[in-house]
C-alpha cells in the first residue's frame, strides 16, 4: 500500500484510514460523492479525482487496510 508519498506496509488490523489521496490497483467509490468529478490524465489520474471528490461533494477517501488484491 502506499500511504502519503511513501511505500509502507500496513498491517492488517490497522483498519480503515483516512486518507488525502490513495490507489492501490482498486477502488470502490460511493456513486453519489462522484458527481461532477472524472479522471484528468495531465496529473497522476487519481489524485484529482479524490480531491474532486472532496472539495466539491465532502466525500472522503480511506484506505482498508484489510482489503488485498492477489
């Protein structure tokens, strides 16, 4: 997982934490907290995408630390 600008492994039962900005191969997103946002590939794709979704809808962005993809 990444967290911040860092590589860093964060153990299982650490939960849900909040986060600015997150991606780690998946997503899952509330449908309502994305209106009126997209994917803007001038930047890293995410990133503006989570910072749409929550200045224009207080959406907010968690990484699960339970949550793997193999």
């Amino acid at each position: 997982l990444v967290f911040g600008i860092h590589e860093k492994i964060i153990p299982i039962e650490y939960g849900l934490l909040e986060v600015r900005s997150a991606f780690g191969g998946a997503g899952l997103y509330k449908l309502n907290s994305t209106y009126g946002c997209q994917y803007n590939g001038a930047t890293c794709e995410h990133v503006a995408f989570h910072l749409c979704i929550r200045e224009k809808n207080q959406g907010r962005i968690f990484i699960n630390s339970e949550f793997r993809l193999n």
